[in-house]
C-alpha cells in the first residue's frame, strides 16, 4: 500500500530530489531545521485548537487566547535568530489570534479539529492529511477550514482543500460541500463550494502523482523558488543553481 498525502504528492511534483531524501531516504531527522514561521505556526494552530476544543464558550475572552499561546510558546522556542527575532514573530502570533477573536463566531463548536486521518484511497494508495478544523453547517453538511498563517499568495492553489474533502468524504456519510482557506496574517476567508468535477480532478491528481513517483528512477533535482526552505540544500547536487532562486527578504512567503 502506497502512503500519500497532499504535502508529500506536491514536494515530489515541486523536486523529485527533495521528495527523495524526506520520504526514501529518511534523511528528515538528520537535516530538519527548526525555523522561525513553522514554530509560529505550530502555536497557532495548537492554540485555537485548544481554545476551540478545551475552553467552555463562556470562558473564551482575548486574555484566555493570549494565554494559551504563551503557553504554547514556553515548550518550544526554536529557530528564532536571537531574542529580538523571537520577540517579532510573537507578535505576528498575537496578532493573528487578535484577529481571530475579534472577527470569527467564537462559540463555534467544530465538529473535528486538528484530526489526521487515513484512509483507503484505492486498493494500492493510503491518502492521509491532517485538517485544521471542520465545522457542520445548520444543512447538515461538513466545511473544511485550514489555517495559513503565512502570507496570502496571489494565486490560491485549491487541490490541497479538494484532496481534504477526498478524504473527509471517505470517512464520513455527510456530504463535504464547502472548503476554506483562512488567512490569519491577511484576515481573509477563501471559501470554494466543492463540487463533484473538483472531486473527480483531485482524484485523477492523487492516482497520477503517485503513479510517475512509483515509475520515477533518476529523481532529479528541481531548482526553483522554493530551495531556500528546503532542509537538504547542503547535500542537494544542485545547490550551486538552487542558490540564483535565493530570494530577497522582502519576498519571502511569511
């Protein structure tokens, strides 16, 4: 049975090579960097996950977000340059919990948060992901809701929240009808309405994803805008041409 899952299916169609070393060779424990954006984001996420699932309604106040964020906060203090560095993307944090609660329906109640799931996709592929939160509508049916906390991107690339809804709908009986991004930097919603055409297109992604990283040999390198993130640069046989992609600060994705 072949493992998938949206971040892994889009790595290997982003550098074969990177997919290589995280997935074949399991060279993740040797080369993963902590970094600034992903501590932040985790605490993000783990904070509203806590606020949305542990405290009672009548006890979710600005004070009890910021709270929980700083607890957060205290267990996992990596990747940041010095404590000027550290202090700066804590405020991007408070900031983006600020504007959850001052702009969300805070007496939601989702119907899962924060659940990974697995599942048999097809008789050969195991698809898994990990989704933020899913609420149920007053109709009944499920909307998908993933956090961002990096920058909105120009051009919103909608296949991670269709391959979410493949898999929700292979686990559920209520039907998945809507799916949203939620920009916590930009205070944007990005909501589509699924519908039975997205769902068959992001089938036939899955299904020939992995069929050319079953049929792949060479796994060549892929320079490109993204090798700056990446955790193997120092031992990527391309790293003399990933460094012309090096972007200037001000256009980095967070």
């Amino acid at each position: 049975m072949f493992e998938a899952s949206p971040f892994s299916l889009n790595m290997f169609r982003q550098c074969p090579r990177e997919y290589k070393f995280q997935y074949i060779d399991r060279l993740s424990d040797i080369y993963k960097k902590a970094r600034p954006y992903f501590t932040m984001g985790d605490h993000v996420h783990a904070t509203l996950k806590d606020f949305l699932s542990i405290v009672p309604v009548s006890e979710r106040k600005l004070l009890k977000l910021e709270d929980l964020l700083r607890e957060k906060w205290r267990r996992n203090r990596k990747g940041f340059n010095d404590r000027e560095d550290e202090k700066r993307w804590g405020e991007k944090a408070l900031q983006q919990i600020r504007w959850f609660i001052q702009n969300q329906d805070i007496a939601v109640i989702p119907f899962m948060i924060e659940t990974t799931h697995r599942v048999e996709f097809t008789s050969n592929i195991l698809l898994k992901g990990k989704i933020d939160r899913v609420d149920k509508e007053a109709d009944g049916s499920l909307h998908i809701v993933d956090y961002k906390t990096g920058k909105m991107p120009a051009e919103i690339n909608r296949l991670q929240l269709h391959i979410y809804a493949l898999i929700l709908s292979k686990k559920q009986d209520l039907p998945v009808k809507k799916a949203s991004y939620l920009y916590l930097q930009a205070g944007k919603f990005q909501t589509i309405e699924l519908t039975t055409e997205d769902l068959a297109q992001a089938t036939s992604y899955v299904i020939d994803v992995v069929d050319s990283i079953r049929q792949e040999k060479e796994y060549s390198a892929t320079p490109n805008v993204y090798c700056w993130n990446c955790d193997f640069i120092e031992i990527c046989p391309s790293k003399e041409e990933a460094a012309k992609f090096a972007p200037r600060e001000e256009d980095l994705d967070f």
